[in-house]
C-alpha cells in the first residue's frame, strides 16, 4: 500500500478534461480508508436491519407469516428497482457524491425510526402472551404507518447506495495510470470482501442480539454501524474527487428509438454498413460495435435524408431525427440483454425462497447446537448459503477456471452465458431438495415432536442442519447465475450505460421479489379455499410447503427451457452475426475500432 501511495503520489499531476475545466487531483489511496469505512459500516447496518425482518414482523408485530412475506418480499422488490432511479437522478443531476451522501443520511434515519418501533411500546402491538381466536393483536394504522415510513427510507437510502457506492470508490483513482489502475483493482476486492464480511457478521452476532438478547439493541447497533458509515463518508469530503454528472445515457437510448419512430417508412439499403450515417465521436468511452442483421428497425434512424444536418465535428445536428449505427447499435446491445435479463429474474425466486421460508422451516425444525441449551436462530441459517458461495468462489477462479481454459481458450473457462446456465440447473436441483426435507420435517413434525410453539405448531425432531444442503446448493447456484449476471451485464452493456448495467441486476432481483409475492398470494388464496388445506399455512405442518417447493422447481425448470432458446439465440457484443462469445486470446490482443 506505501508502493501504490508513493507511485500515486508521482501521478498525482493536476489534470484536465473536457468536462472538469479546474485541476483535479487524484487521492485514491488517501481516500481510501473513508470510503471503504463507509462501505463496510453501510453493509454492516443495512444487512444487520434486513436479514431478520421476517421474524421481527411475526414476533413483534405479531404479523402472520403469509403477511409478513409479502411484505418483506414487496420491500426487498422496491428497494432493488429503485437503483434504476437512482442511477438516472445521479447521471443527470446530482452527481455520485451527493446522491450517496444524500441516500446514507436516509439509510440511518430509516433504521432510527425501525429501532423506535422495538424500543418504544407505543410504537408496536402488545407482546402476543396468548393466542385468542386464533390472532395476537393486531399494529394500529399509526404503528404501521411509522413502521413503513422507516422502510421508504430505506428505500431512498438503497436507490443512492446501490448503483453509486462502487463507482464513486472507483472515481478516487486515476484511471489513466498504472497505480490508478492497481488502486481501483484493489478498491474492488475490498468491497466485494466487505460484502462477504458484512453478510457473515449480521447473520450470526447482529442476528443473535435481535433474536436471543433484545430487539430494540439488535435494531440499535445496525442503526449505530450506519451513524458510523455516514461519519466516514463526510470526514473525506475535502479530498474526494467529485464527478460532475454528464447526463444520462437513457437519453441516447430515446433518441435512438424516436429517430427510427420518425424514419419508419423509409427503406433501407441493402448494404446497410456501408451506406448509413455511422459518425463515431473520438472522444467516446465506448467501443466501436460492428453492424447486426437484429432488430434492423433500429438501423432506419440513421438514413440520412436532406433534411439532416451534420455539425463541424461530423455529428448529428439534431440527435432526435439522425442516429448513428453505433448508436443504433448500442441500444441493440440493451435490448438483446433483457430476455436473458427476464430469465434472471424468474431464477431469483427459487433465492428467494431460500431467503424467507427457510427461516420459518428452520422455526419448527430442531435448531439445538450439541447438547447444550444453545439454539442458532432462525435466520443465520442463511448464512450457510453465503459460506458455501465465499468458499466456492475463490476454487473455482483459481482450480477449475485454469484447468477448462486450456481446452476452451475462453478467458473465463466457459461462456457468461453457459455459466449462468449452470446456476439455473442447480436452481431446479435446490428446489426439488427443498422439497425432499421439507417433506421429511414435517413428517417428523407430526409423529415425532419435541415440543411446540404456542404461535405456529409442532417443532419437529428433525435438526435444522438438513436444511445445510439445500442452502448449500443454493448459494453455488448464485455464485454461477448471480455472478454470471454481473459479469454479463458488466461487459455486454455499453461502457457509457454500466450503471445501468448494475441496477438492471438489482431490477431483476425486485422483479423476483415481486413474482415470489404474486405466487405466494396466488398459491395461497387457491389452496386455502379449495378445502383440501392450505399449502402456506401459518403453522407448515399444516400446510404443504413442499408442494410449493416443488411448483417452483417445476417453474424454474421451464425457465431453464426458455433460457436455453435464449442463449442460443443471443449474439455477444462485438461479434458480429455470430452467437460465439469472443476467445480469450482475441480479447487479450485485438483493440476496438475506432
């Protein structure tokens, strides 16, 4: 770290852009410690407050279990499309560093008013000693007023956080020298290790405070942890490079799509790459994209008509009437990503599952830890899936990467596309699993218990480590589909449009959250009315969650089918006509045009 200071205090020059008349001064590793402190405080709180909402909601608020995971599926939904706001708000106006310190403020206000709702009893229903008529007491509509208005804010915080925090650490360095280039390398192995730390750290300590100790000291140390994130993010402000906003991408996106609108009826050339207008701006962050027979409506928007003029610098005069094919050509790269995209987001609800049922499972299940007293709450048992992703991840880059580039010549050993195709096999295999020991506790549940909870049934003998193989299975599941999806979208967006890119990721997991919500309402209101037993009863042993484990493994296996059309019709940035992803000594040694 004092070689990368000392090189980058050589290439600490003042500089110059077109777009930053004033010197600017590039101190990433001086900044360094603010905005990874600020990272890892930001993960510690947000994760510490949201891993356990599920049974804060049915044990405080005395929620029902089908409410409960509506409602957190619904916050998890929203907070996840709302990077995609964020990102434009920022491009266009704000810029990254006030959104983030805008979006952290409202992160630590929202978990406040949480932590008020555990610790002031004005603030949540009566504790439920006994269940009358089959119900505990009910929130009032203030309560749940004030219980929701903490999550908006949360929401508010997540839109500015999530699409900005890498990139604004990224910023720090300068990207056109090599200590720049190792810093931001550095700055991402840091953030993807607070991550792992942060999800670890609040599944297991931060979880056992809320669960075993107290709620109101659970919810207050994630609140504090954010306070601490918002303290490092601002001490840095003076020596933070701050990028001034260029305006959003999605602009260019509609520019194209109305030139084309405008220019429907006109016929295009047969030759289209050698006669339409395909001005390429030398200044561009962009690679030059080769023409595509795809969706050639698009190419219509750069026919050049007598109407159309150029500027000095060769470009369109008005950009609403005249496309270039690179552009045309970049809006196709984004409309080729969204039926993988869609199959992205159909996968995420076998995760999702693994994120909230599993926690009730685990409930009435034996969670005793040897022979002691010692009982693992509830939800740190997802924390089994995150262990067997950290440990998998670092195998694979290093063992089986290597060893399948030697035959393939790929630079990641297999295609992005392939890899998430494993991940959605292992979705289909994660479910039918789920269902097998699902099956099994229940059973167990109903001939062999070993008490019973006053609030939902029978705890069944079976130990709750069975549920281990279902979370390991998922979590090597997202360590292909997940991290395929981010590598995707990393490289087949436009360079211009990767914040886009990054909340695209996060839009597909509110999608999920919104298309596990509609089946669990659906699921429920079906099976609970046909008089044959609800299948998402409050107590599972009255229910059948393994017939719902297996409907959306049966789902996830039609998805694998329409993903597989998918891929073989996708056809990879900057090839051509062909659906080959591009080999690693191609990527090594060819430069874009330009």
């Amino acid at each position: 770290m004092q070689e990368m200071d000392a090189a980058e205090n050589k290439d600490e020059k003042a500089t110059t852009t077109d777009h930053t008349p004033t010197e600017v001064k590039y101190r990433g590793v001086k900044a360094m410690p603010f905005v990874i402190g600020n990272e890892t405080f930001e993960k510690l709180g947000t994760i510490g407050t949201s891993s356990n909402l599920l049974v804060y909601l049915t044990t405080v608020f005395n929620m029902k279990s089908i409410t409960a995971t509506t409602l957190v599926n619904t916050f998890n939904g929203t907070t996840n499309f709302s990077p995609l706001l964020g990102a434009f708000l920022c491009d266009t106006y704000f810029g990254r560093y006030k959104t983030l310190g805008f979006a952290s403020v409202a992160s630590f206000l929202g978990m406040l008013m949480l932590t008020l709702t555990a610790a002031i009893s004005e603030l949540h229903p009566p504790q439920c000693i006994k269940v009358e008529n089959g119900t505990c007491p009910q929130p009032t509509p203030w309560q749940m007023a004030f219980l929701l208005g903490g999550f908006g804010l949360l929401v508010v915080g997540a839109g500015g956080i999530r699409p900005c925090n890498l990139a604004f650490g990224a910023d720090q360095f300068n990207p056109e020298t090599e200590s720049g280039k190792r810093g931001i390398s550095s700055f991402f192995n840091w953030y993807y290790f607070t991550y792992t730390f942060a999800m670890m750290v609040s599944l297991t300590i931060i979880v056992y405070v809320q669960s075993n100790v107290s709620w109101a000291l659970g919810l207050a140390v994630p609140a504090f942890l954010m306070l601490l994130s918002c303290a490092f993010f601002f001490i840095g402000t003076k020596i933070y490079v701050k990028v001034k906003p260029e305006g959003s991408p999605l602009t260019s996106v509609a520019q194209v799509i109305v030139a084309a609108v405008k220019k429907r009826h006109l016929k295009l050339p047969e030759q289209p790459w050698l006669s339409l207008f395909n001005h390429f701006p030398t200044n561009s962050i962009n690679s030059k994209l080769p023409h595509t027979d795809q969706f050639r409506f698009l190419d219509k928007g750069a026919i050049r008509t007598p109407n159309d003029e150029l500027n000095l610098d060769g470009s369109a005069a008005n950009p609403w009437r005249l496309s270039s094919m690179q552009r045309a050509g970049e809006v196709k790269c984004l409309i080729r990503v969204i039926p993988i995209w869609f199959a992205g987001v159909v996968y995420s609800v076998a995760i999702v599952q693994q994120q909230t049922y599993v926690v009730f499972q685990a409930l009435q299940a034996n969670r005793r830890l040897g022979i002691g007293s010692f009982r693992l709450p509830a939800a740190s048992y997802i924390a089994f899936s995150m262990l067997s992703l950290t440990i998998w991840i670092p195998m694979y880059d290093q063992i089986i990467v290597p060893f399948v580039r030697r035959f393939t010549g790929l630079e990641g050993g297999i295609t992005i596309l392939q890899k998430i195709g494993i991940g959605l096999v292992l979705a289909v295999v994660t479910m039918f699993v789920s269902a097998l020991i699902e099956h099994w506790r229940r059973t167990l549940a109903l001939t062999d218990p070993i008490g019973t909870d006053p609030r939902r049934g029978a705890i069944s003998s079976l130990s709750a480590m069975w549920l281990v193989p279902q979370l390991t299975l998922s979590g090597l599941s997202e360590a292909f589909a997940v991290v395929g999806q981010v590598e995707f979208y990393y490289k087949q967006f436009p360079e211009n449009m990767r914040s886009i890119g990054a909340a695209f990721l996060f839009c597909g997991f509110a999608g999920s959250s919104y298309l596990s919500t509609f089946l669990v309402s659906i699921v429920h209101h079906i099976t609970g009315r046909n008089g044959k037993g609800n299948w998402l009863a409050e107590d599972l042993n009255e229910g059948k969650l393994d017939y719902f484990y297996y409907l959306v493994a049966v789902l996830e296996l039609f998805n694998l089918g329409y993903f597989l059309l998918c891929a073989k019709w996708y056809k990879y940035k900057g090839t051509g006509g062909n659906n080959v992803e591009v080999p690693m000594e191609k990527m090594q040694f060819e430069k874009p045009m330009v």
